[in-house]
C-alpha cells in the first residue's frame, strides 16, 4: 500500500507540539487498513521534513547551481 504525503495543510513543527501528539495525529490520519510499515514509513517522512525544515533555520542549504557545480553539471 503506498500513501502519499499530503501538503495540502500545513503541519505543525515539532517545537510548537510534542512529538507524541505529532505521533497521535499521524496514528489518526491513517486509513483502518494501514500496517506497520504504512506507520513506520509516515513517520520516517514526517522525520525527513523536519530535519529539512530545520536545516533550512540553520541556514544549512545549497543553491541549483553549487550543487550541479560540485557534481560536475555545469552546462
């Protein structure tokens, strides 16, 4: 079963909220039929998202072109 990441809301940072009622709300948003793994892969995105989020406050992050430069992808 494949679920797609709905950005359609925003969701709230982890800061503003706990990470168990973050959970909760993911627990909830699930259909019936949703295993462990749907679970688990929802959570690992969520985790993704923001890590990323927070790389960006950081200032942690690479414009287009550095990134095709360092790959050797200029044109």
């Amino acid at each position: 079963m494949t679920f797609v990441v709905r950005l359609n809301r925003p969701m709230p940072a982890v800061k503003s909220t706990t990470i168990k009622s973050a959970a909760a709300r993911l627990v909830r948003e699930l259909p019936e039929s949703a295993s462990w793994d749907d679970l688990m892969h929802q959570i690992y995105v969520r985790q993704k998202i923001e890590a990323g989020l927070s790389d960006l406050r950081a200032g942690r992050k690479h414009s287009h072109a550095s990134i095709r430069k360092e790959f050797g992808l200029d044109a």
